[in-house]
C-alpha cells in the first residue's frame, strides 16, 4: 500500500493494463497525466473482498454499508443541509468524471466513511440509464437515520424542505434569519 495524498492506492498487478486503457479511451492528454490520475485513485486492497451486492434499499436482503440517493439538485440540498446538520462538516465532493459513480460514489463512502454527492459517470449513464438532472448522494450505513432525522429538523420550521417552494412577490420577502444576519453585518439589503 502506498500513500498518494489524500487517498490510499493499492498496487495492481498489470499497472500498464489500466494506463493503456484509460490513453485507448482518450481520458487523459498524456501517459503521464493518466499516472497522475491513477495515483490519486481509490482502490480496494486485492483479494480483501468478495463481491458487491446491489440492490434497491426496500428490497435489500443485507444490511447496507452505504446508500445511493439518486437525486435532482434540490433533493441534494437538503441532503447536503440533513448532513451538516449535526457535524457542522462540508461535504467533500472530490470529481473527476471517470468512475464517478463507481469510484467517486461507492468506493470513496465506503472507503472513508464519509458522505459524498456525485455527478453520475459513463457507465452510470450507458447502463444504469441515469438521467441529466440526476446527481448521486452517497452516505455510509452509519449515518442513515441521523440524515433522515435531520430532514425532518434542518431548517425546516423555515420553509427550507423538499420540494422548495417558489414565491415571486412584490416586493420580495426575505427571511427574518437573513434580516437579523445582515444587521449584524451593518449592510444594505436589496
């Protein structure tokens, strides 16, 4: 195992297999640009595993470690927001474009334990049909019931829920939370 900043890379046995896919793709301008994406790669520790089981959350017959919520940009908010919640922590959301779903999604959550949102991948795409307005929010087992209790709290008693409701009035109302923010700023709102 070798470190590579911020993540952990596992040796693969034919490297160069993997290298001249991703050039015979046209991911990468250079060998060595594709190196550079390949070190910084999440990878399983050969052998450490026997398989992946995917299945939808209300017919699952295991128990998760992680889940994917296949969401438009609003749903992801409140995700986002449901998460922070309790932690205070931004959500981390490192993108390459390139396994995204795979990699970026399922490996990095189960991996570091930590949510994520991603943009679905090719493959994502190709074969599991994900649409143009679909991002993916990725969340370990443990976190679960905290980010659905969190749902129901987050900012909810002020209108910030899911669907987000849209009012255009005359004159434009702004939040009572925004107004007291921006006295202590001492700034003009519009």
């Amino acid at each position: 195992m070798e470190s590579t900043g911020n993540s952990i890379a596992w040796k693969l046995e034919d490297l160069g297999a993997l290298l001249e896919y991703f050039m015979s793709t046209g991911y990468y301008e250079t060998e060595e640009v594709a190196q550079k994406a390949l070190a910084s790669m999440l990878m399983l520790e050969p052998g450490k595993y026997k398989g992946v089981a995917v299945s939808p959350l209300a017919w699952t017959k295991v128990e998760p470690d992680l889940v994917m919520v296949y969401c438009n940009s609003a749903q992801a908010m409140r995700l986002i927001q449901a998460t922070v919640y309790k932690t205070g922590e931004r959500v981390a959301t490192p993108l390459s474009g390139l396994g995204a779903s795979c990699m970026e999604g399922v490996l990095r959550t189960f991996s570091t334990r930590k949510p994520g949102l991603v943009v679905p991948g090719a493959g994502d795409r190709f074969f599991g049909t994900a649409q143009d307005d679909e991002l993916i929010f990725t969340m370990p087992r443990e976190m679960i019931s905290d980010i659905v209790d969190a749902l129901r709290k987050a900012g909810y008693e002020k209108g910030v829920r899911y669907p987000v409701l849209v009012s255009i009035t005359e004159p434009v109302t702004v939040p009572d939370a925004w107004m007291v923010l921006n006295e202590k700023l001492k700034r003009k709102v519009l």
